[in-house]
C-alpha cells in the first residue's frame, strides 16, 4: 500500500510514467483497427 502511495505521489515517479510515453517505441505499431497514423493531419 506504501509502494502504491508513494508511485502515485511522487514527482520522480510521474517524471519516469511521461518518459516512458513520449519515448515509446511502438508507436510505429498498428493499433486494434489495423492502421497507423503518421500525420498528425490523419489523427484529426
């Protein structure tokens, strides 16, 4: 429960979540429709 409160209050670990996101990899993977958007001009 500690772990828990503390991953959810702490600046270092919302720091580390927006890492991971903006560095994903798999960005380049079709999502469940199959098609991938490359553009942000597709996506709207």
């Amino acid at each position: 429960m500690k772990l828990q409160y503390l991953l959810t209050k702490s600046f270092y670990a919302k720091l580390i979540a927006v890492k991971k996101i903006v560095t994903n990899k798999g960005k380049r993977t079709a999502g469940i429709d199959l098609e991938r958007w490359s553009t942000a001009n597709q996506k709207a």
